[in-house]
C-alpha cells in the first residue's frame, strides 16, 4: 500500500538564498508571474531554443505566447543557477510519456524537475535524485462540475464532493484535481495511469492511499504529497518521491 502524507502548506514564498543550493533532502519549488513587460520577454526569449521558440509561436493569442515564452525562459534560468550554466546551453529530453529532463544530468544526484502554469502563474520544482510533480491550477467554478469529477475522479472522491456543501465544493475539486495531476505527472509511468484509477479523498482527514480502479490498495513506491496555496484564487499540488525530505518555496525577483 502507498501513503503519502499530505499537508497543506501555508509558508511564505521568500527570495532565493544566495548562493543557490539544493540539498538532496530538500525540494524547491519556485512561484513566478508570467505577465512581464517586454524587455524581459525578449530576454528570456534569447535563452530558447529553436523548438521551443517553434512551440511558443504555435499558440495563437499573444499573451500565450508570451507567457509560454516566459514560462520556459524561467525554467531555464533557474535550472542554470544551480548548474551555473548559461541558460542558452541547456538540452532537454523527453520520456516515452513526455516528461522532461536535462540531457546532461545523470546520476543519483542529478536535477530532476517539473513545470506547471496557468492563467498568471507559473510553478517550477526541483530535486536532487528524486522525482516530482507539481500542478497548479487557476480556480475557475466552471470547470468543477459533476460531469468533468464523474469522468475523472474516482467513485470514492466524487461521493465525498457530492456530500460536501456547495460552498467548498469547488475548491476540493481542485484540490483533488492538483493532487492527482501532480502525482501522475511525477511518476515515471506518467499519463498512462488514468486519474480515476486511484483515490485522493482521505486528503481531507489523513494520509492519501492510492488505490486501482475496484478499491484495492496498490503497491507501489512511496510518495509524498502536499498541497500548495501559490495566491488567491490558485490550487496546487506538489508530489515527491520518498519522505525524507523538506519543502522550501521561493519567489523569484527579476
């Protein structure tokens, strides 16, 4: 059986230490706005590589293409911080499920890392040797219906969102989204697990235990998983790989 340990985490987003270091009990994990003046955009824009600047002129509004442009130019420039490398000489890979790592790195101790934005916000999260996760997902009432949490969610959590009154309803949603999203996102068989093949519910009173598709607890390796208040109006989740290590949050500053 796999339990995590969940914990709302409420800690301030404090300016990065320097020097940058990430020991290998910590995770980072870095909040960041998207919506910058121009300058910073072409800046960041000259870090890209010739495929990403390809992805980010496929979206077809400019502010998302700006802020996808943003987005990656920031993970660049945090990732060459630890390395101290240029962030122009960084090469990513990608997994048979799409997930991203550095060509470079390798070893127990390499930089393993994981991205989400949405809306105006961008989340990074980097580890030493460990995998993660991480999913960050802007509230919209909208989208938390009873048609989208029957598809996705497993019976077990859309019997307890049924249950709970109107008034939180949408926010457990997406706490339930973001912790389910940020654990398949972590782990190595990626979108291959189907979100309502396992349980997140005992988030709300304890530690989580995934569960297959009838109930059963399912053996795997252990995870940790915390949700994560980036601002008002936002949800996320990060999970991790283990439980011995420690959260630290940082907010860049240009």
């Amino acid at each position: 059986m796999m339990e995590r340990a969940i914990n709302a985490h409420k800690s301030s987003w404090s300016p990065p230490t320097n020097p940058l270091l990430l020991r290998d009990d910590e995770v980072h994990v870095w909040r960041a706005p998207l919506d910058h003046q121009a300058l910073l955009i072409q800046k960041l824009q000259q870090t890209l590589s010739g495929d990403e600047r390809t992805r980010a002129e496929r979206f077809y509004f400019q502010k998302d293409r700006e802020r996808f442009t943003v987005a990656r130019g920031l993970l660049r420039t945090i990732l060459a911080g630890y390395l101290g490398n240029d962030p122009r000489q960084l090469r990513f890979c990608y997994s048979p499920n799409g997930k991203p790592a550095l060509v470079s790195q390798s070893g127990l101790d390499s930089l393993r890392f994981n991205v989400s934005h949405s809306h105006e916000l961008a989340l990074i999260a980097i580890a030493r040797g460990r995998e993660v996760g991480i999913d960050l997902e802007c509230c919209f009432p909208q989208i938390a219906d009873e048609y989208v949490a029957d598809r996705f969610f497993s019976r077990q959590e859309v019997a307890v969102l049924r249950a709970l009154p109107p008034s939180v309803r949408s926010r457990v949603f997406f706490i339930y989204w973001t912790l389910k999203e940020a654990y398949v996102k972590g782990s190595r068989e990626g979108l291959s697990i189907r979100l309502d093949h396992f349980d997140v519910s005992s988030a709300l009173v304890g530690p989580v235990v995934l569960q297959s598709a009838n109930g059963v607890p399912k053996q795997t390796s252990p995870w940790s998983l915390h949700t994560l208040i980036p601002g008002p109006g936002y949800v996320a989740a990060l999970a991790a790989e283990g439980h011995d290590w420690q959260l630290r949050c940082w907010q860049w500053v240009e």
